[in-house]
C-alpha cells in the first residue's frame, strides 16, 4: 500500500468491487484495503508544575486527576520535559491549568500540535496566558491572543453560564453522553475560529478556502428556549493543514468537572482526528434516477489496519420510515476508507419529498464504533416547489397576498460546509436548520453563490448540473417550511469568464445572462423566489472592490467616450473636447481620457489633477452599473416568472462612492441596503438608500468584528447584541421594508 502524506491526505481508493447479497435492495461497492487496529490504553502526557497557577478554571486536585487518569499510561512532564512531546510517544497532552501555559515550552508544544498531536484544555481560555518562572515563583503575564490566534482561535467571549442548568449533550457523539451530569460551568469562554488559512480562489474577495479542522460542541448549556447558549465543551479535528490528525477538546469554562467526565476527555481526545460522511451522488434526483450513496472514514492522523470495519446505512422517508438498508464493509488504504451503495430498481419508484440517510460505523474496535453519519436527499416535488404564493410591492413594503410582509429574515448558507453548500450539499442540515429558523422567527432567506462561479458554470454552454440539483434540493427544502428565498447570482463584481471587463465586455455580458438563464428558467413556476442580480457591487475595476475606479480597458474607453457625446451633446470629438477642458479645466489633448487614480483622492493641492472628471466618472460608472443591471432584469423577465421580484443587495458605499440605489432604483422591483460598517449613519443610510416609489429593504445588517490595538476583541457579546438590536430597530422604523441579519450560521 503507497505512503500517502498526512497533510494532504488524498487517499488512494483504488478500483471498486460488488460487495454482495445486502439485506436490503441497496447495491454496494467498495473500495479495497486495509482496517484500523485495536486500540490500546492511551499514553497521557501530564503537564504538571508544582504551583503552577490555574487561571479561568477551578484548580483540579492530584486525587482528581488520579481517579480520571487510572489504568491510562501516563506521565507527568515538567516545563522541562515538555522537549521530549511527540505524537510517536504520546498520544495526547493535558493540561489542567486553564487558561495559563508555560511560555518557556510553548514551542515544544506548538511542535506537537504541529505534528498532528492531539490535545485536552480543561478550563479558560486555551494558551492565553504565558506563566514564567522568575525565583520561585511562577509569574502570569498579561492577556494575549497572539498564542491562541496561531491555532486558529481568534477570540474569546465570556458568557455567564451560572443562571442556566440544562445542559444537553451531542447526541451524534456516543461519549458526549457521560459529560452532561459532570460539568457544572459558571462562566463560559465562547471561542471564535478561523479554520481557513488561504483563499482557493485569490482574486475573489468573497473566496472560501480549504477548511482545516470540523468543530462539534459536545456539550452545550440550554436557554430558556430550544437554542443552545454556549458550548462549555468542544472538539475540533484537525482534518488537513499545518496540525492535521489532531484532535483538541477543549473544556473551554470556569466551573467544576468530575473525574469521570475529564477521564472522556482525554480518551475521547486520545483518538485523534476522523470524519465519517455519508453523501448522496446527487442532493435531488428526478424521476426514474436511482439515488446512491458514498460513505467515506477519513482519519488524517494515522493509517488504519487491522480491524474491520461495517458501516450500516439505512434510507428513511420523510414520515421516518426506513425503506433501505445494508450493512457495507468500509475498506481502504491510507488515511481513507470508503464504500459506495445505489438503490436497487426492485425498491420501486420513490414518491417525491425528502430522505434521510443515516451511516453508523460498527466495529470490534471501540474508538470507532458508533461513529455517525447524516444526510439527505430529495426525489423532486413539482407541486411543493410551485406552491408558494408570490410577492408583489407597493412603496413601502412586499407584499404577499395584498397584505405588507415585514421581513425578518436571516443570510444563510449551510452550518457544516457555508458557502460551499452548492458543492458539497446536505438537505438533512437544510431541513433541520429552515425547522429552527422557522421556529425562531425567520420568514425569508437570503443566500447566493459569492465565489468560484466556474466551478458552477466553466464557460458557454458547461453549467455543473450537480450545483443545479443542490440548488433544486435547497429550495425544496425552504418550500417546505414556507420559506421564501432571496438567491444571489454575483458578489462584488460579476464574473467576466475571460471577458476583459465584467460590465462591458460583450463575451462577459454572453455568459452573464447564459448562467442566469439557466436558473431562472429552472424555478419558473417557483413564486416565491427574488432575485439579486449582485452583492455589494463595485464598478467598474475588479481589481479596486469598494471602490468607483476605471479599468482601462477598449471596452470602457469606447463606452466612456460615447457616454460622454451623448451626455454633452456633442456632434465631432472636437467639439466634445472643447466643452469638456472648459467644463473640468483641463488641457484639451487630455479631455476624452478616462480619469486617472490619483484624481479620485481628496489632497488639498490639485497641481495637474482634474478631480471634477473623477466626479463625473461617478456619475459614468452608475449609468453603466444601471445599465447592466438593466441587461439581466430582461435577461430574467424573458427566462423566468415575470412574478418573481428582482434587487440589487448594494452596501452603505451606494450612499457615496459606487453603485447607487438612487441611479438603478428604477430597474429593480425594490432597492436593498446592508447597513454594515457605518453605525452612527444607520438612520441617515435607509433615508438616502429608499426611492419614493419602491421599497427599500434592509437585506444584509449584523455587526463587522473589530480589533483593538493589542489584538483583544472590540465589543463584548452584550456590546454586539445591542448593536444588532438597535440595527434591526431602526431597520423596521426607517420606512424600511424589514432586515436580513448576517448570518444563521
């Protein structure tokens, strides 16, 4: 069997083969190779100090960690012998201190980490505060993130966990289960995470990239209603990039632990990183197509061998009836293990709605039985999705059967995989999430595509069919809780596939409108579907966002100069030159020339500089913007419901420097603003972005994170809960049409 990198983890699976008689009529396939070992009693690494402080935590006595740690190999390790940590001697590092660490080994054990080691943090704030020894006694530095930021955790909140007793358990993770009467938290450090380190696409400003690590609460702290509070328990696997095949759990809280729940902990961390999936071929399939399903173990952290391992995979309808089932042997080699299985005919044919598939591995060795899988499928429903009841406005508000519909509304893309949910789709966390939302509140939806548009579409005539299903899937599943959608085709700018200017160039407008016409023309008979033609839109440079600057390209140049004869009535450029020196008070040889970018700068010397062609640039890049926008309105009144509204979802820089409400209002069936950035003009943002005779609707509003000098985190969670609050206000009081806050998940 090849040695395949642990970071890159691509796997080899090798040529299929028939699995054999099943149980039930799902046809399996697998991929050949090698299963796990059976495991033995982990190597605990014990970062002990006499004395040493414990910061944000309860301090855990000897005798605790003894009873947690019994019939476990471990070994204390001083800040001295912290050098001799590796992921080939010990299978995981504890350190009971909270948020206090030694600075002195803090790079033996960003090199275990590194390595793929896997790592428990009972209490605080992890690596936030370096302890120094100086004499005898160990002194506490100040507060930092600068540790913590290097592994991915950006910041932390605290959040009062005393006032609440319901703590559930994650009832996908079968250890979970024994924390819930073993952790009592006060205080709750609430983490943020940064998991993606690089962009996949580097010229896109709304790029995702790969995503690092899978976090999952293990135990979270109830409110008074269904949603959960904070999670005083997580675990994050570190699936590739620079700590892959780690697993860190993290008891990030100040409050008490028992020593059988440390004692899950450090066994349940011990295991390091693994991801089961279960995945459809397609998120909808039409009828006549048998569904199939690919079930894949991923454990980055070691190769696998010696065990085997069943997967039982069972198909429900929506009433949870099961309709298939098997039991498939998972084999492969590396660091990946996989099987596939497809519907056999002899089932029938399936009625349309949703199916959930569940995936449970089954294994004499206990570090993998019962890991689980979920996710869904639809067979298409036409009725469902052509159910909806339309909108229509007046000047104020949507409407929906005459009557104003304030919207409230949320962005929302997917909680597992965000912007990627077109690629790698799960209705079964669609279904769920819409459920929640719906329960909560929420009455509109508004998601889109904000990066890597060829992979939907890579050029004339090659749309990716399988993003369309998922596109059929999610709406589906928004039709079934009654949720209407708001979908996005851009972000920023509108993708040129190879064309050289993305409002301009006719090559770039061809496929625009192609790529819009085919989803459109697929949700025709939908009703209650609205369109955004582009998020937060610049013009006209790619390569200057937020910005109104030229591209300089043949296209723009050809269309400024006519834009300009039209504009200043002029018959011969001759005569056009003339009125423009005068106009701008400039030299005539460089009159019809686009402005360049040091003339948009505020400076309060001029010297050569003609700020006033800057200006009517302005006024240039909106004619065109309103113009393009034009362009795909008819583009979707011709393919689509001529029912189905349309907006343009512009930012506060529509009060200013680009795209401006005030010029493409008139295109659109109702204008949009994202108060974002600019809190003290939150009022002054929906007057200038709401035209008389349509409404304005607030479709994106939250609150931007922001830093303080020394890397702490600007607001606290109370600070941005009552911003948010004040924003949504001010949104419905503004003779807004509703908000749409940034984001579910």
């Amino acid at each position: 069997m090849p040695t395949i990198d642990r970071r890159s983890f691509l796997g080899s699976l090798g040529a299929a083969a028939v699995a054999g008689t099943l149980p039930r009529p799902l046809k399996a396939f697998l991929v050949p190779g090698d299963a796990p070992q059976l495991p033995r009693a982990p190597r605990v690494a014990l970062f002990h100090e006499p004395d040493f402080p414990t910061l944000d935590a309860r301090p855990i006595s000897e005798r605790m960690l003894r009873a947690a740690l019994d019939g476990l190999e471990t070994t204390e390790l001083g800040v001295a012998d912290l050098g001799t940590l590796a992921p080939d001697a010990f299978d995981v590092l504890l350190n009971p201190y909270g948020s206090a660490f030694p600075k002195d080994a803090w790079q033996p054990i960003l090199d275990f980490l590194a390595d793929g080691g896997n790592w428990v943090n009972v209490g605080g704030v992890p690596v936030s505060v370096p302890v120094r020894r100086e004499g005898r006694e160990w002194r506490p530095e100040i507060r930092q993130t600068a540790y913590h930021k290097t592994l991915g955790i950006t910041q932390a909140f605290p959040v009062d966990a005393g006032v609440l007793s319901d703590y559930v358990a994650n009832p996908l993770v079968a250890a979970a289960s024994e924390l819930a009467g073993g952790v009592e938290a006060e205080t709750v450090y609430e983490l943020y995470y940064r998991l993606t380190r690089e962009k996949e696409f580097p010229d896109e400003d709304g790029s995702d990239g790969p995503r690092e690590g899978v976090l999952t609460p293990l135990l979270s702290v109830m409110g008074t209603g269904e949603h959960p509070v904070a999670a005083p328990v997580v675990r994050l696997d570190r699936m590739q990039g620079p700590y892959a095949g780690g697993r860190w759990v993290l008891a990030n809280f100040d409050g008490s632990i028992s020593a059988a729940a440390l004692r899950v902990l450090v066994e349940d961390a011990a295991l390091g990183s693994r991801q089961l999936t279960v995945r459809p071929s397609l998120a909808c399939y039409r009828d006549g197509e048998r569904p199939a399903v690919t079930v894949t173990l991923k454990t980055p952290g070691s190769e696998r061998r010696g065990t085997g391992l069943t997967c039982r995979v069972e198909v429900f309808d929506d009433r949870d009836e099961p309709i298939a089932a098997a039991d498939l042997p998972l084999e492969g080699g590396g660091f990946v293990a996989a099987a596939a299985a497809t519907l056999e005919s002899a089932l029938g044919r399936l009625e349309p709605g949703l199916y959930r598939v569940e995936a449970a591995l089954g294994s004499a060795d206990p570090s993998f039985d019962g890991l689980r899988a979920t996710s869904g499928f639809w067979i298409y429903d036409h009725e469902l999705l052509a159910g909806g009841r339309p909108f229509t406005t007046d000047a104020h508000n949507l409407l929906r059967d005459g009557e104003p519909y304030i919207v409230t509304g949320t962005s929302y893309m997917a909680t597992d995989v965000h912007r990627r949910f077109l690629l790698e789709p799960n209705p079964h966390v669609w279904d769920r999430d819409f459920a929640a939302m719906r329960r909560a509140g929420v009455n509109m939806v508004r998601t889109g595509i904000w990066t890597g548009w060829k992979r939907y579409m890579p050029g004339p005539g090659s749309a990716n069919e399988a993003t369309l299903r998922a596109l059929d899937a999610f709406l589906l599943s928004a039709r079934r809780h009654d949720v209407p959608v708001i979908f996005t085709f851009f972000a920023f700018v509108p993708e040129s596939w190879g064309g050289a200017n993305p409002y301009l160039d006719p090559r770039a407008l061809e496929v625009q409108k192609e790529f819009i016409s085919r989803v459109v023309e697929r949700y025709k008979e939908m009703n209650d579907v609205i369109w955004d033609l582009i998020n937060e839109p610049s013009c006209c440079s790619p390569l200057r966002l937020w910005q109104t600057r030229p591209n300089y390209d043949e296209h723009e140049t050809r269309t400024w100069h006519e834009w300009l004869r039209e504009r200043f009535s002029a018959e011969t450029d001759e005569d056009l030159k003339a009125k423009l020196a005068e106009l701008w008070r400039t030299l005539p040889e460089e009159a019809l020339a686009l402005p360049r970018l040091q003339e948009f700068g505020d400076r309060d010397i001029f010297e050569g500089l003609r700020p006033l062609k800057a200006m009517e640039y302005r006024f240039f890049a909106n004619d065109v913007f309103t113009r393009w926008a034009q362009e795909m309105v008819a583009t979707i009144r011709e393919a689509g419901n001529p029912q189905q509204l349309v907006t343009v979802g512009q930012d506060e820089g529509g009060t200013y420097e680009r795209p401006a409400p005030m010029f493409h209002g008139p295109v659109v069936d109702f204008t949009s603003n994202h108060t974002w950035w600019l809190n003290d003009d939150l009022l002054w943002d929906s007057v200038v972005t709401k035209t008389p005779d349509r409404p304005n609707l607030i479709s994106e509003t939250g609150i931007m994170f922001y830093e303080r000098i020394d890397g702490s985190a600007w607001r606290t969670e109370c600070e941005s809960r009552d911003l948010l609050e004040r924003k949504l206000v001010l949104a419905v009081a503004t003779d807004s049409a509703g908000f749409i806050e940034w984001i579910w998940n």
